[in-house]
C-alpha cells in the first residue's frame, strides 16, 4: 500500500513567475566538459 | 563542434588542427550529450517524457551548451505542464545562442500574450496551494482547485498524479485510474504513475488462483467487506474500506451547512427580528392607548357635561311645571285669584270659593319661598274673611260622609275643616275616627293625642283618651 504522506513529500510545488529568476540563475551550470577541460589544464601544467 | 580552446572547427582528428590542443575526450564528451539528446528525442516519440527528461539532463550535465537538448527538455517540461521550468531551459538556451535559435520563439509565444501568461501563472499558485492543503489534510479543497487547474491545463502531469493520489487516499479507485490513465497518455513510463497504477490495478483487478476475478466475485466480496489477492505464494485478505459516495457526501454537507445556517437564523438573527417587531408593537400599542385613553377622557367629560346638563334640564323642567301646571304656582295664583274673584262677586258663596281653593291645596304643601309676598298676603286675607265659613262648610261635608260610612270621603273634608279652623276640636275627634275605621292607626293615635291636648278637660278629651287607650290596646 502507499504512503500517502511519503508519496506527496515527492510533490514539489511548481515554479512560479516571481521565483522563475532566481531558481534558474541559481542552477549550476559547470557540465563534464569543463570539468574535463580543468584537468587537461591541469594536467598540462604538471607536464611542464 | 568547436575547439574548446580556440574555437576553430574541430576535424575528425583528436587534436585541433589550429591550435594542437588534444580534443579526443573532450569531443567523446560532446558526443555522447548528443547521444543522450538522441536518445530523449526517440523517447520523446512514444511519448516517454520521463525517461527523455532524465536523458536530456545527462545531455546537458556533459555539454551545457547543448542547446538542441536545453530546447527539447524546455519543450518536453512545457508539454508536461511546467511552464515555468519550460521557460527557464529556454532563457538559458537563448543566453548560450541568441540567434537561430528556436528558444527566442518560444518565449516570444509565451510572453506576448500577457493574458494567457498571467493565467498560467494563476494556474501554477493553484496547484501550490491545492499542494499545501493536500498538506493540511484539507483533500476535498486540493481536489476542488486540482480539477480547476487541470480544466485550464489539460497536460499538467504533475496535477493528475496529486489528483489520483489523493483519489487512492479516498480508496476512489476507479477514479484514480481514470486520472492515472490520462497521465499515462501524457508521459507513458513515469515511474510515479506506474507506481500508483500498479497499486490501483492491485486493487481494482486482485487475482485469485491465477485468474482475474470476476465483477460479481468482487461483489461478494465487497459484501463480506473483504477481497483477496496473491503476493507471491502467500493470499492475502484484506478488508474493504468502504467510503461514503462523493455525492452524498457533498449532499449532507450542503444539508448540514443549510442546517447550520437556519439555526444561526433561527438563534441570532430571527430573535433580534422578533425584538425589534415586537418593539415597534409595543410603541404602537402605546400610541394606541394613549390615544384611547384621551379619547376616553373627552368622552367621560363628555358624558359628565350631558349628564349635568339632563340633570339640569330636569330641575328646570320641574321648575317650569311648578309654575305653569294646574299644581304650580301659575295654578295656585290663578286658583288664588279666582276665589277671590268669586269672593268679591258674592261673598256668601262658600262651596264656590271652597271649590276655588282647592285648586290651591297641593300649592301650598310647596315651599313658601316659591310663593311671591302679594300671593302670601291675599291668601292670608281670603283665610282671614272666609276660613271661619270654610271649616263650617267642609265640618257638614266630612260629618255627613262619616255618617253614611263613607270615611274615605269624610277624611279630606274634615281635614279642611280642622285646617282651616284650628278649634273645631270634634272636627277632628271624626277625622280620627274616620282614621281608625279606614285603618289608619297612627294617624288615628296623632289626631286623637291632638284632641286630647288642643281641648283638655273636656268631654271630647275624655273620649279620645277612652278610644286612645283601646286603640292601643288593640294594637
């Protein structure tokens, strides 16, 4: 059987237009690429 | 793809032709994000929104400036109702490429049209707050402004599941797979959605020995108030939690606030009503009594003023018989005047002057102030002249009667005679003889004690004494 307490923990409340702003520019936008790109840098320095 | 350090186009080499920089992980990178992107745009053609979500994630988590994944995934949120997520993976793709870009036409159509954006907007502060009452155990609330949301947003993925949860926590199972149905029609493998359709589906088709029960199994069933499924090898009995219909309870929930309604009619407004008419009554029927009693008063005065006025309008009327009545003044003076007419005519007619003033005999039974001082002094002249012959006259009349045995005729003769001649002592010893043998005692006893003391010593005295003590001892 569901909990139904458990189950509606899962629902967040949606995005509305007033908080749209901050929820987006808070993101964290860093991907692997520039994960990758950081350790090839590094990687090279240590090279050196 | 471009080199990530100059930014020359990239070969098909592991290293940048412009600027040597080894790019062969960097570009298995940027392949598999468009992997992952292939991969959501496949799911999303069977409508597997869930699982295109989490690939166009991974896609954007390698390359984030993927912008065909950022579009997809803003498109794939606004088709499961998150406008506002939409939105934002769109801003962000116009921010990595403004031009060309298919992200600038989208929110374009969404912002142009204030009206429809202010409405999405509304429609997301209603799921919130359906959300927060779901929350505070307010279901019938959540259901009420979910239902207002969906018939704005027909897609909103997430309104359908909390509208089916809630459905599954009333144990209004069919109607939690008609909502879990149409999610499935919007995203077909969301892991929540299968999730609660397998526990509806456990529920509304449990199975019994391999096989699908039938309608009327389950209704016996339900009429135990249990049902039976297999988990496993083990059978599993539960009991039927029976909830009231929706209807009916809507409709004791009308009926009670009607009730609830009437009672605070009934208890606090109609009493206050019933003071302020019965106030008003109460000024009127005040109004009204004072007005009667005034008009009792003017009537009573009334009636006192008309009272007096019959009361005088007697005494006057009295008055004026007294003086014009054959009984009255007018009728004693012209009695008056006619005996002595008839005495200065013919001195010695003494019946007829007699007869005259009788006309006169009830007048002067009337008060004397009635009675002018001429009228007074002739009469006492007339008396002076005639009353000697007067009682001779009436003395024979009354004694002839008494000696027929008329002693009702004989008493007002004698009575004349005695009055009119105070010394006519026998006169009245037959007045009170007469008075005896007509029955009247005491004015017998009086006219005999008269008799007695106007003559004493005489034989007529010794008479009455004799016929006195008789009278008494009889009597």
């Amino acid at each position: 059987m569901l909990d139904f307490e458990e189950e509606l923990r899962k629902f967040h409340p949606s995005i509305e237009v007033e908080d749209a702003q901050e929820t987006i520019f808070s993101q964290d936008f860093t991907d692997i690429a520039d994960a990758l790109i950081k350790i090839l840098d590094k990687a090279k320095e240590s090279g050196e | 793809m471009i080199c990530y350090k100059c930014g020359c186009t990239l070969s098909e080499k592991d290293y940048c032709t412009g600027c040597g920089a080894d790019v062969g992980m960097y570009k298995k990178i940027l392949f598999l994000s468009n992997r992952y992107y292939n991969d959501a745009l496949e799911m999303c053609q069977v409508r597997d929104l869930s699982g295109a979500i989490v690939s166009l994630k991974q896609s954007i988590k390698l390359n984030r400036n993927n912008v065909d994944a950022h579009n997809l995934l803003g498109l794939v949120y606004f088709e499961i109702g998150e406008v506002m997520e939409a939105l934002g993976e769109w801003v962000i793709s116009n921010s990595i490429r403004s031009e060309k870009n298919i992200a600038t036409d989208y929110i374009r159509l969404i912002s142009e049209n204030q009206t429809q954006f202010d409405a999405m907007n509304q429609n997301l502060k209603k799921f919130n707050q359906a959300l927060e009452q779901c929350y505070r155990d307010s279901l019938d609330y959540a259901i009420i402004h979910l239902k207002k949301v969906l018939s704005a947003a027909p897609n909103y993925l997430k309104a359908h599941q909390l509208l089916a949860l809630i459905c599954i926590r009333l144990e209004d199972w069919e109607k939690a797979r008609h909502e879990l149905e149409k999610c499935m029609a919007i995203d077909s493998k969301n892991i929540i959605t299968m999730r609660y359709m397998a526990e509806v589906e456990a529920v509304l088709t449990p199975v019994d020995d391999g096989h699908v029960r039938s309608k009327k199994t389950k209704t016996e069933e339900q009429k135990r108030g249990t049902y039976t499924y297999k988990s496993g090898n083990d059978t599993i009995i539960q009991p039927v939690h029976k909830r009231q219909p929706r209807a009916l309870t809507v409709l004791l929930s009308i009926g009670i606030g009607a009730v609830v309604g009437l009672a605070v009619a009934y208890f606090l407004i109609l009493p206050a009503k019933i003071v302020s008419v019965e106030e008003n009554s109460s000024r009127t029927i005040a109004a009204v009594s004072e007005e009667k009693d005034k008009i009792t008063a003017d009537y009573d005065s009334l009636q006192h003023n008309y009272n007096k006025i019959l009361v005088d309008n007697e005494e006057l009327n009295e008055k004026l018989k007294a003086y014009t009545g054959s009984e009255g003044n007018v009728g004693a003076t012209d009695s008056l005047m006619l005996a002595a007419k008839t005495y200065i005519e013919n001195p010695d007619s003494i019946s007829e002057i007699a007869r005259c003033l009788e006309g006169i005999e009830l007048a002067d039974s009337m008060d004397d102030t009635d009675k002018s001082e001429s009228y007074r002094a002739l009469y006492n002249k007339l008396m002076e002249l005639t009353s000697e012959r007067l009682s001779e006259y009436y003395h024979k009349l009354g004694y002839d009667s008494y000696k027929n045995d008329d002693f009702e005729g004989a008493i007002p003769n004698l009575q004349r005679a005695y009055k009119y001649n105070r010394s006519d002592g026998e006169a009245l010893f037959y007045l009170a003889k007469s008075y005896e043998k007509t029955d009247q005692i005491d004015k017998a006893k009086e006219a005999y004690v008269e008799v007695i003391n106007s003559s004493p010593d005489t034989e007529r005295a010794q008479k009455a004494e004799t016929e006195l003590a008789r009278i008494n001892s009889q009597y």
